[in-house]
C-alpha cells in the first residue's frame, strides 16, 4: 500500500433518541471519520470512536482530530506499507491514543482486503456468515420503563440484553427485567460506576442470573476486579481494563475477570483486537466484540472482526436503525433474526452514502 491521500471528517451523527451511561447522555455520536487513498485508487475507511468530552479513556474528539492530521497520518503517508499492523510499530512513540490508531489500521485493513480481493472478514482470518448480535440500553427514568424498553428489543429479536447500571439505577431495575423475562440473557453494564465498597450490592447481582457484570470498577484496577470476583458468582467482563496483550496477561493472572469485551477502537484496531482475542481465547476467556455507538464504517468493521471463532457470546452490533435514523453507510446494518450478515462485498463490505456524510459532517480537511 502506497497512501498518497487522506481525508478527515468530524462528524455529527444525531441519535434517534438519547443514551445514557453512567457518566454521560448522548445525543449525538461526535466521530472522526478517516478516508485513506492508494496510489491505486482504492479507497479505505476507519472511524475514531474519540467522544467529545474523554469521559470512557483518555481521548477526545478534537484532541484525536489534532493527532492524527499534525502526528499519525504524515507518518503513514507517501511510504510503503505492507500489511495494516505495520502501524503498531510506526505509531509506537505515542503512547495511548488507541482510537486514533483504530482509525487508521481499520481504514488500512480495508484497503488491504480489496486489494487482496477478499471480504473484511475473510481477510481477518473469521470463519463465520453471520455474527449473533445484542442490543445495548442505556439508563431508564424507571424500573418500568426499563422492563418497557427490553420487551421491544426482544420482540425485535434480540436475545441477549445488556443494560446499563449506576448507583441507585441497579438492582431494582435489572430484577424487574428478570421478573418479567425469567429466561432471557441480561447482562449489566456499570462503566467503572462502582467501588470495592459496593460490594454487598454487587453480590446482590449475584441472584438476578446474569451472564456478566460488565466494569463495575475503575478502568485500571485489576487488583480489585480480582478481589470482586473473587467474591462474586457472576462472571465478570472487563472492558476499559484491557487496552493491550500486556493487560490480557495480567487479568489472567490475577483471575480479575472471566470475559473480555473487546472493542475494536477501544484497543487500537484491528489487528490489536485480532491478537487480544488470540491470547484470550488460549487462557479459556471467552470474548465478543462490543461497540462505541458507531457509525456504520466502525460497526461494518466491528461485524467482521467477529467472525473470529474466539468470538463466542452474543456482540454489541446492533442494527442501524436502533441508534440512527440515518447512517453513512448504505445499505444499513440490519438484522436477520438475532444475527447481522457478514457482507460477501471486498473490503468493509458497505458503500458510503456520501450525501448523508455531507448533511452530518461539521468539518473537513484533506492531506497529500
């Protein structure tokens, strides 16, 4: 591959209704999208998940933006480059900044397998036609309106329900849902809301038979993720705790969790999610792939990385329409039953609508 031109796109892409966690409500999805350009034409994208405020890590939509026009994409521009994890190396002085790399490695995975005539997935080594997909709610006003809300999604078809939880939004919530669908596969989501010294509520968790509890504590705590599940019959998934192979090690080490929810721009793309899953899946953790409310280009790469056989619950890749009334991707994720095709297209496998790009888009700049 041979870069000799790169488009950048904040973008605005309006929710169809807002989402809540527990440090933020969103009603936008505030992106970065990134078009890379060979010599030969083809063209790759790739999305930085960066929120506006760096609410989730340590990045943020401007900061990204700044980062890769002045740092990341000079460096990968108007030079050969073999393969998409090349940039690993390229990009090892700069500490952190994962979706900024996702942006680019995705963008390059993509060019890669249209250059090698494959789909997204096939070039990634997956095995799978279609990817079993949940739906991620966020915090409701009421138990009521959280039993509401669930009871849509499965009558849409999913299956497994993940919900988001803060202090005094728990345990009542989620065991009214549990009431009323006595079998479904519920999972909650806390987003580092908690502390070891919530632990007797958490435990109380414990009766609800949930799949995972999904980060209760703070991001770089292994120590007390071991603690907790130590204590705990739930397994628990970590998330914002796993950023590299380094992090893998050391939760399997210490026993902090049983589950690893790998999001693709959470750990610098795709080849990073790619190894993580590897190493993880030799250690007996399961994984799925999770999502960042993306837009079609992150959630057309999430779909392919989760062909992966160590992808082995139900993943955040919801349908399009299920956060957006319009996307940048044409035809829309949809889903077939509780799953989501994997496209037969090269590359991403979808083509950009252009038009909807263009009404969402709030800034654009071009490098050669």
């Amino acid at each position: 591959m041979f870069i000799n031109s790169a488009k950048m796109y904040k973008v605005d892409l309006p929710l169809n209704k807002p989402f809540e966690t527990s440090f933020a409500a969103m009603k936008y999805k505030k992106c970065v999208i990134l078009e890379l350009k060979d010599k030969d034409g083809t063209v790759g994208y790739g999305e930085s998940s960066a929120l506006e405020v760096p609410f989730y890590n340590e990045e943020f939509r401007d900061g990204s933006f700044e980062l890769l026009r002045t740092q990341m994409l000079p460096q990968i521009m108007n030079v050969t480059i073999d393969h998409p994890d090349e940039i690993y190396d390229i990009f090892s002085y700069i500490r952190m900044n994962n979706m900024s790399k996702s942006a680019i490695n995705c963008a390059l995975w993509d060019i890669y397998a249209q250059q090698k005539n494959q789909t997204l997935a096939q070039a990634l080594g997956g095995n799978k036609t279609k990817v079993e997909t949940g739906v991620s709610i966020g915090i409701q006003n009421s138990p009521e309106d959280l039993v509401v809300a669930v009871a849509g999604y499965i009558k849409d078809g999913y299956r497994r329900i993940k919900m988001k939880i803060k202090p005094g939004k728990d345990y009542d919530y989620i065991a009214a849902v549990r009431k009323k669908f006595p079998e479904a596969m519920l999972m909650a989501d806390a987003n580092s809301a908690y502390r070891l010294k919530d632990i007797e509520m958490l435990k109380k968790l414990d009766n609800l038979n949930l799949i995972m509890i999904e980060q209760p504590l703070e991001p770089g705590d292994l120590i007390d993720h071991a603690a907790l599940q130590a204590q705990l019959k739930t397994s628990i998934c970590l998330d914002e705790s796993i950023v590299s192979l380094d992090d893998v090690e050391k939760m399997v080490q210490l026993k902090s969790g049983k589950i690893i929810n790998i999001k693709v721009a959470r750990v610098g793309g795709l080849g990073m999610a790619k190894k993580i899953q590897n190493l993880a899946m030799k250690n007996g953790i399961e994984c799925w792939c999770g999502g960042m409310l993306d837009s079609g280009i992150a959630r057309a790469a999430n779909v392919a990385i989760a062909t992966l056989p160590g992808y082995t619950l139900p993943n955040d890749i919801a349908a399009s329409h299920r956060y957006y009334d319009a996307d940048i991707i044409k035809p829309t994720v949809e889903l077939d039953g509780t799953f989501v095709n994997v496209s037969n297209q090269t590359g991403l496998g979808y083509d950009i609508d252009s038009e909807n790009l263009k009404e969402f888009m709030i800034e654009k700049i071009e490098l050669n």
